[in-house]
C-alpha cells in the first residue's frame, strides 16, 4: 500500500478539477494510463509548522489511515507512479496543490542545509504567493538593527567603533575591519529577517478563516522552528560578540582555544537545523568561527600574518613596554628593601 493525498492553497469546486491516481506520467511518450478517478472532498485548511502554510487535504482521514491508501498492487509491469490533476474551464482560477507520497520524509545533508530557501520558496511563488514579505521584512531588519546600533553605541562615533580606531602608516584615523565582526553583524541581520518572516507567515497563516491547528504544530513552530532554532542562536551570536571585546583574553569565558571550536560545531549543527537563519545566518555565524581560530595557539600561529605597525604606533608600542619594565623594576625594588611596609 502507497501513502497518497493531495494537499490545496485555495477553497476548490471539486467539480472544476479531476483527480486521478495510478500508473502514467506527464510527459509527451506517455500515452497509455491506468490511473483511476480519486474523489475529492476538501477539508478545513490545517497549519503546516516547518514551511508557515496552511493546507487543504484532498479528503477525509491522515496519512496512514486507509482513506489515504493506494495498492500498489495496481501497479504491475508500471513504469511510473502518478498523481495527476487536471483543471478544466470552468475553474474559477488558477489551482495551486501539491501531491504527496509517503509518510516518511528523509533528507539529504544538501537539502536539510537548503531547508530556508524551501521556506522561502512556500512563502513566494510556490505557495503562499507572497515573496514581497521577504524584502520588506529586508528593509524592517535593517533598519532595526541599525536603530539598535545607534541606541546601544550613542551613535557611530562611541562604542564598538571607537574600538576600531587605528593609526596607518601615514598618521591619519581610519576604522578598521574585524572580520568576525563583519560575520557576526551579517548573521545577526539574517536571524532577524529569519524571524520577520516567520512572524509574517505565521499571521497570515492564523488569518485564513476556519483554519485548524493542533497543539502539535503550535508547539513546533514556537519551540522548535522559532525558538531552538533562530532565537537561540541569535542569543548566542549576540552573547559572543559581546565577549569579543573583553580585555582578559585568558578568561574562561573568552578564550578562543576552548571557545572557537565549540562555535564552529554549534554553527555547523544549526546550519542544518530546520531552515536556521535562512541558510545566511549560521552560514556567517561558522565563517566567524573559523576567523575566531586566528587567535588559538594551535592553529592561529600557522595562520597568523606579521605585523606591520606605523611609525608612530611602533614608537608608542615601545614607549609602553619601556615604561612597563620600569614599573616593574621598581615595585620589585620596593617589595626587597621594604619587605613589610607592603602589610595591611
């Protein structure tokens, strides 16, 4: 027996299409059918968690239930197995559906990292005809995260930027380039535009009238789809970033020996993970990773390039170590001559 239905967008007359199911195909060579008539009966539109749609079954029962079952023992000496629709005149519009086979759905490592342009492409064209939300959404990220920026730094001029200010060669104020920086605010942008356009779809799918949703996809989406897998990691990226900046390099929650590796794996498994991101986010997220490895001792000394420093910073630079030794110097001085007058 073959698990089979056929799912709808859109409320149909059953009268204006005609369902058929068996042996055939929908290429030219294909002349001879065996299929036979299914009827249709749709049911109330139901809430699709992992793609944000909302799907009419063709008829009655769930996959698995004998309703939803075709011998397959009508399939001798076949080629190829079939589910066709045809449209006749009469249809009020265009019909979008989708047939489907099997329960059981397995995935590629290439399709499970591919699952955000799969969500992408149900939002647009191929379901929901609504790919607009993805670049409005665009702009609202953008825009909202730049908000964030200027009301966490007090503007450009203070903050994460002022920490980028260096000296070149000639003397003169540049900011400088962080690469992990550049990944970590790319993967924040695709996180939050990951979640924009769950929220979207999310509405427009619980504004479709008469929609059904059981607890099971509610959960799914608001645990897993929109809390485990972008909420988390857009908490963890922004924590990261945070500690980028901390003075103590040594510090058990900044050392990149013990930190780096564990980003890379974390970024690696959420690239996987049900549309994370939008592919782009854990994408950026790895990449920052993988420039986060420079600083360990035990790839970052084969990956590390020289130094060239200005003039004026390399005088500085010695200026700093000169004064440093001799604070040294002198404190070690003191504590010989003076060894109690150091006691509280």
């Amino acid at each position: 027996m073959i698990d089979v239905d056929a799912v709808f967008r859109d409320p149909i007359d059953p009268s204006t299409v005609r369902l058929t199911i068996g042996c055939g195909g929908c290429a030219r060579g294909d002349i001879y059918f065996s299929e036979e008539p299914w009827p249709l009966e749709l049911q109330p539109p139901e809430y699709e968690p992992f793609s944000q749609t909302a799907i009419r079954s063709g008829w009655r029962g769930k996959l698995g239930d004998a309703s939803k079952k075709f011998p397959s023992a009508r399939l001798a000496n076949c080629d190829h197995f079939t589910i066709r629709l045809d449209v006749f005149a009469n249809a009020s519009g265009p019909v979008v559906w989708g047939a489907v086979i099997g329960r059981d759905e397995h995935f590629t490592l290439a399709e499970r990292a591919s699952f955000g342009f799969y969500q992408l492409q149900n939002h647009g064209s191929e379901w929901t005809d609504a790919g607009f939300t993805l670049w409005i959404n665009l702009v609202l990220a953008i825009a909202l995260i730049a908000t964030t920026k200027l009301l966490v730094f007090h503007g450009y001029g203070g903050g994460a930027m002022a920490r980028a200010l260096v000296l070149d060669s000639s003397g003169v104020v540049r900011y400088a380039c962080n690469a992990r920086e550049i990944c970590y605010d790319a993967a924040v942008h695709a996180y939050t535009l990951s979640l924009l356009e769950l929220l979207t779809h999310f509405t427009f799918c619980i504004s479709v009238e008469g929609l059904e949703m059981s607890e099971f996809s509610f959960w799914v989406f608001w645990t897993v789809i929109f809390g485990v897998c972008n909420v988390l990691p857009l908490i963890l990226i922004l924590v990261i970033w945070g500690f980028m900046y901390s003075e103590d390099k040594r510090n058990c929650l900044v050392r990149a020996d013990i930190w780096a590796p564990i980003e890379l794996l974390l970024a690696v498994l959420f690239l996987y993970s049900l549309g994370s991101g939008l592919f782009f986010g854990p994408f950026f997220w790895g990449v920052g990773a993988l420039a986060r490895l420079r600083e360990t001792e035990w790839v970052g000394r084969w990956m590390r390039t020289p130094v060239h420093l200005s003039p004026i910073a390399a005088a500085r630079l010695e200026e700093d170590e000169k004064q440093k030794r001799d604070c040294e110097e002198r404190s070690a001085l003191v504590v010989l001559r003076h060894p109690h007058s150091l006691r509280v």
